[in-house]
C-alpha cells in the first residue's frame, strides 16, 4: 500500500512539473495566485440603471457625479478596481454618453467599433511611462463613465486596460467582456 | 458477471478506454490555464486562491494519469488518482446542479455554450467512468504475468 502512496506522490509531482513548466513558458500562462475573481459579474449591480445623469467624457472641471451605480471600492492599492458589467447595463451607460475605450489594436478598431469609442490599444498603452499615461488621459474626466471593451469571447486586453486606467485615479470604470462581437450581435450602434 | 469484468481484456479495454478518455479531456486545457481557470470559478467552489494551480496542474494529472492508464503503467496508483480526479468532479457538478448554478461543464472543452442539460449528462457519465475505474483498480492486477517489466521497475 505504501508503495502505491508513493506512486501518487511521484505521478502528482510530475504532473505538477509539467503544469508549472507549461504555464511558466506559456505566453497566455496565469499568475499562480488569482486574488480576486476578475470575471466575476456583480449581480445586483447589473439590476441598477442610471437614468437622470448625463455624462461628460471630457469636462475635466467638473465634480458632477452619477449615482454611484458604478463605482466600485476602493483597494488597497489606492485605487478604484475596475467591475465587470452586462451587456445591458453596457447599454444603458452608452445611452448616458458613457466614453468607451476599445482595448484593440488600431486595424481591429478601424474595421469596427461601438460609436463614438476611443481607441488605446493595450499593447500600446501599457508600455507608456506613467507620465505619458497621464498625458493621454488627463483630458478625460476622471469620475466620469468608462467603459472598457475587446473583441469579446476569451479576450482579456479589456480587464488589462480597464486596470491600468484605474490605477491612473478613474473612479469608474467598467469592463464589458461581452466586447464588439455581442454589441454588434445586439444591433448597437457601431462605427463607421 | 463478475467473470466478465475481472476478465484480462474486458480490463484492458476499460483501461484504454479510460486512459483515452482522460488524455482527450486534458488537450485542450494544457496550454489554456486561463480559461480552465474561468471554467473553474463558474463552479463558485473553490477559494480563488487556489484556482488559478489547480487550472495549471490538473489538466497535466489528467494527462498523466491518461498515460500511464493506456500504458499500463502504476496501474493502482493511477486509477486511483483517476477515480479520486472523477469523485472531486463530481462532487462539483452535483453541487452546481443542486445549487442550481447556470454553467457550462468545462469538463471538456472550454466553450462556455453548452446547457444545464449537459451537466446532467456528464454526472451520468462520471459514475460509468467511476464504475470502470474501480473495476481497473480491483482487477487490473489480477494477473501478474501480464506485464512482469513493469512489476520489477516499481518494486524498488
């Protein structure tokens, strides 16, 4: 029996080799820790709508704040974290002139994009100093309404991003992992 | 019937088949932690602590355990492990069922489509996959002359 024991053990161990090899030089390899549920739909949120505000993208004066639907807590690292929303509350935010971001790169923004979206491809983005990340957004509100979106399906570029603008002191930003692909199966308004 | 299942090649098969099985089920996760990982938290089982290892490390088990199943190699060992790999998933399809949580298996592949349905299925499935694993672990080493190479590697 103790011989089988120790079978379980080697088989177990290899195996583990093998996971932590693979992922160690997988380039869509996972951090060996998840911390937070970063797919995780908050429910009761997804039931609130805005209704009686009207976003401003770019009033980088203003204090106006919408209702808190959509503001998350505030983490230990100083920074609002970023949830994840439905596509009807996606919706619903658009109606209210939400700014959304497209997490894509430049030709997959191109060829289409939810209407009046912005394009800061992650790639891109992330290799920016600090101060140049600021430069590009300072001329957004900061409490205003972001939404953050790729391609949708597996892609994660849109979490990535929707991390790295929160960093930056945006206090509301949404991750819509439904991304173009459900938004255009919708019939929501695209570009161009 | 007893006959039947402790015969040398009904064994075999089962084995091989079990083997294939788990080697197929492990494929497309190998190299795809991320989303088996995603798979895994629609279960709202685990601590997430320990998500993002068990998606690393447990498709490579599947995978091992595949292979030394087909092998016929560390046959008690490794359909132990099979049959303690099939509990565990069952244990968390039966608790997503009951809990009435709306998920796809992952079991698998990776697609998020599949239905509520589908889950039941593969609950009726695990219990045959348990079944022959015990009829692996009880007599696969009924005969001992079947592999005697083997023997003599894990009797050091």
């Amino acid at each position: 029996m103790a011989k089988i024991y120790k079978q379980i053990l080697i088989i177990i161990a290899i195996s583990a080799a093998l996971g932590l090899t693979a992922n160690a030089i997988n380039s869509d390899g996972v951090k060996l820790v998840l911390y937070k549920n970063i797919y995780a739909l908050d429910t009761a949120k997804q039931k609130k709508s805005i209704t009686d505000f009207v976003n401003d993208p770019f009033d980088t004066t203003s204090n106006k704040k919408h209702n808190n639907v959509l503001s998350g807590q505030m983490n230990k690292e100083g920074y609002i974290e970023p949830e994840n929303i439905t596509v009807e509350l996606a919706k619903n935010i658009f109606d209210r002139n939400a700014l959304f971001v497209d997490a894509r790169t430049k030709e997959e923004f191109d060829s289409l994009h939810v209407k009046g979206a912005i394009n800061l491809p992650y790639e891109e983005f992330r290799s920016k100093t600090y101060y140049q990340k600021i430069e590009t957004m300072k001329k957004y509100n900061k409490d205003g309404l972001i939404v953050v979106y790729c391609k949708g399906d597996k892609c994660e570029v849109s979490i990535d991003l929707a991390y790295e603008i929160a960093r930056l002191g945006f206090t509301s930003v949404s991750i819509y992992r439904g991304g173009i692909k459900e938004w255009k199966e919708k019939g929501f308004p695209t570009e161009p | 019937m007893k006959e039947f299942i402790s015969n040398k090649y009904v064994v075999i098969t089962l084995r091989v088949l079990l083997g294939l099985i788990f080697i197929y089920s492990s494929v497309g996760k190998l190299f795809n932690p991320a989303d088996f990982a995603k798979a895994i938290l629609r279960y709202d089982f685990l601590p997430i602590y320990f998500v993002n290892l068990l998606a690393i490390v447990l498709p490579w088990l599947e995978f091992v355990v595949g292979l030394l199943l087909i092998a016929g190699i560390y046959k008690k060992a490794s359909s132990l492990l099979a049959g303690a790999s099939l509990v565990m998933f069952l244990i968390a399809l039966i608790s997503a069922v009951a809990r009435g949580l709306d998920i796809s298996c992952g079991c698998f592949s990776l697609e998020e489509s599949s239905s509520k349905g589908d889950i039941i299925y593969r609950i009726v499935q695990d219990f045959f996959m348990l079944a022959a694993v015990i009829i692996v672990y009880k007599f696969g080493d009924a005969k001992k002359e079947e592999t005697p190479e083997v023997s003599t590697e894990i009797s050091n």
